[in-house]
C-alpha cells in the first residue's frame, strides 16, 4: 500500500497543496498532523506507523514534513526502513526503491548509530563525573541499578526532545514507566498532545 504523511507548519497551516500531490502520487490513505514544529508529539505519524506493514511505501510531499530536524529525520527514516518499508519524498525526488535511493537508508542508519553512541558517552560521562563529586552514591530506594539507568537515559532523551514513544520503544519500557522515570529524575512533562487525522480508508 502507497501511504502518504503530511504535517503543517507554523508558518503554512494550509495542507491543501501536500494532500494534492501525495493523492497524485497514488496514496491510498494520507495521516495528518496539525501542529506547529515546537511540538514533539506527533500522534498522526506514530498512527501511520502502527498501521503500515513489510512491503508498503511512505511518502511525503518534502523532507522537512516527516522531520523537525535532522535528528528526527534520521530516527524516523530508520524506523520506516526497521518497519520493512520503502520510502519517497516528492519534492526531492528521493526513492527507497531504487538502488541509490537505498544508499539513503545506509547512510542514515549509520548517522543514528553515531547519534546514539554519542548519547550512551555523554550520559557515562555525566554520570562518572557526579560519583566523582559525590553526588551519585547508590540507586534510590525502590528502584533497580538497571532501572536506575533507563530512568537516566530517559531523562536526556527526553530533554533532548525526544518523543515519548521513541523513547520507549529505544528503552522497552511503557508509558506508565517511562512518566514514573521522568519524574524520579524531576523532569517536567510536556502536554497539549495535538490532534491528527487520517484521509482515506
């Protein structure tokens, strides 16, 4: 099936012009998501992938509607890549399907890979510096040494404006624990999830 994604921005609110171009390149059902580019949330994509299956293709109609920046555009390429699907986008004439499309895939699998390995060290190192000055003595009561860690992890991905899906699906942990993380470690929730709609059947 040819899925069409389509998100406004805060300075186009109109969607007209994305849904007429992802309906001529053949999308049978086009996910939307109303919202400006400071939120994080973004339910209409995670929607989409729950409902896409091995063999389908993603499209949008730019780049820059399935990614913030280039630090969401890198996780969701690989998660449409994970989810065995194919991918294009309209206006930069990229395609999965195609041998040099594929090398998309490639090269931003390996960015995520270096995002990741960044995180993990900036996180041992922060963490090796505050048992250094004392401040890390043990996990807290009620909590495991390997909770203890997810429970940071969680805290710098979501400061990092992570989605909280994403991070349980890095962490695999559910929502309920991933809340009970955040704030252990004081983080403040965001809220007003957008809302989002779906065109076709």
């Amino acid at each position: 099936m040819v899925v069409g994604y389509s998100r406004v921005s805060t300075l186009d609110q109109n969607l007209d012009l994305q849904i007429d171009n992802l309906k001529k390149a053949g999308c049978e059902k086009i996910f939307r998501d109303k919202l400006s580019g400071a939120k994080s949330e973004r339910p209409g994509l995670e929607s989409l992938f729950e409902h896409i299956r091995k063999g389908d293709c993603i499209v949008v109609w730019k780049l820059d509607r399935l990614g913030r920046s280039l630090k969401d555009l890198i996780k969701t390429i690989t998660k449409i890549e994970n989810k065995g699907a194919t991918f294009k986008s309209l206006t930069e004439n990229i395609d999965t399907t195609t041998p040099s499309g594929k090398l998309i895939f490639h090269i931003f699998g390996s960015l995520a890979e270096f995002e990741r390995s960044l995180i993990k060290e900036r996180i041992n190192a922060g963490l090796a510096a505050a048992r250094a000055r004392g401040k890390i003595s043990g996990t807290k009561k009620g909590i495991s040494k390997e909770a203890e860690k997810k429970a940071v992890k969680a805290a710098s991905f979501y400061k990092s404006n992570w989605s909280a899906t994403e991070i349980c699906e890095e962490l695999q942990i559910t929502k309920p624990t991933l809340y009970k993380y955040l704030k252990l470690k004081g983080v403040t929730l965001r809220i007003n999830e957008p809302k989002f709609e779906i065109i076709g059947s």
